[in-house]
C-alpha cells in the first residue's frame, strides 16, 4: 500500500516532526495552578450577605478579646511574611482586618454548620498548598498573594468580581492562624 493516503510514514505524517509534547503547555500551567473555587464561593456569597450591615466604620480585630492568636508580629517573624523593617503587606492585612470580627462571629455562629464546613475545606486545601508554594518564595505575603492569585487563575466569574472578598477571606485564616506557621498552641484552631 505505498502511496496511500492513510500512512503515517514520511514528512506528510502528522507525527514526523513531533518532538512528543502535544499538549498545550499553557492550559495545563492554568490548571496546576488553579485552586478550586467552590468552597470559597460558597463562603464569599455567605459573608456578602451577612456583612453588607454589620461593619461599623472603624471596627478592628483589636476590639475583640474573641480573636485568640498569636500576637501579629511575632506570626510574622516566624513565617517571614516581609522583608525585615517593611511593614506593607502587615498594612494590606490590617486594612483587611475590618472584616475579621464579624467572620469570626459568623464562623462561630452553630446554625452556620455548612458554612464552617466550607471553610474548612478552603483551609485544608491552602495548607496542603502552602509547602509546595514555599519552596518557590522568599516570603511569607508572596506565599499568600499566590494563593490568592491561584484562586483567581480559575477564571471563574464569581471570584473574578469578587477579588476583595478572596484576599479578605486569604488574610483572615493567615490572621487568625489557621494558615501559616503559629509558634505552637498560642493560636486558635477552630
């Protein structure tokens, strides 16, 4: 059967040239980095509702006795969130800190049973996360950025227009220790 047109020998073949990487390097990136958003949808969507009326103008994490954890500095020393006499990222979380109070009454709350679950499993899926992303950075907030980044690298829409609510959310489990290194059992757990 030379001549066929059916052949897969010689320079028309399909596979003459192909050097065995047929797949699109990009996609496959995007997903390896992609983390899931479904949980934290679920979380983000929860937290919108409850938190379009309950943030009072100044409220800080200071306000509350509830918030058990280790002092922020020394979390950030021992997780080298930044580089030393910079306070920039410790300045993002803070601002992010408005929220925290009332997260953590809503996490708190026992008819929230489904939303603690969520939230849960975004917490176990960024911690199985965090070693691989730290071998790659030098510092703890570039750890934290690609985590945020990651989730917003699924392209989903619901994240996408919620872009503040991913960090918030990102910096309140760092904060309340339930991602990052902790120094012990100084820290919450719940």
């Amino acid at each position: 059967m030379t001549g066929s047109r059916n052949t897969t020998k010689g320079d028309h073949s399909p596979v003459y040239n192909n050097d065995g990487n047929v797949y699109n390097q990009n996609v496959i990136h995007m997903r390896s980095d992609a983390i899931n958003p479904y949980n934290l949808k679920k979380v983000i969507d929860f937290l919108e509702l409850e938190l379009e009326d309950d943030i009072e103008p100044n409220q800080g994490v200071e306000d509350d006795d509830g918030l058990k954890r280790i002092n922020i500095v020394a979390k950030n020393i021992i997780n080298n969130l930044e580089e030393e006499g910079c306070n920039d990222y410790n300045n993002v979380i803070i601002e992010s800190s408005i929220y925290f109070k009332t997260i953590k009454d809503i996490l708190s709350d026992p008819r929230n049973k489904k939303l603690r679950k969520s939230y849960s499993n975004i917490k176990k899926t960024i911690n199985r996360k965090i070693p691989e992303i730290k071998r790659e950075k030098e510092f703890f907030s570039e750890v934290i950025n690609d985590i945020i980044d990651r989730f917003l690298n699924s392209n989903d829409i619901e994240i996408l227009e919620n872009e503040e609510m991913v960090s918030v959310v990102v910096h309140f489990m760092y904060y309340i220790c339930h991602i990052g290194e902790n120094g012990g059992n100084n820290a919450e757990t719940g």
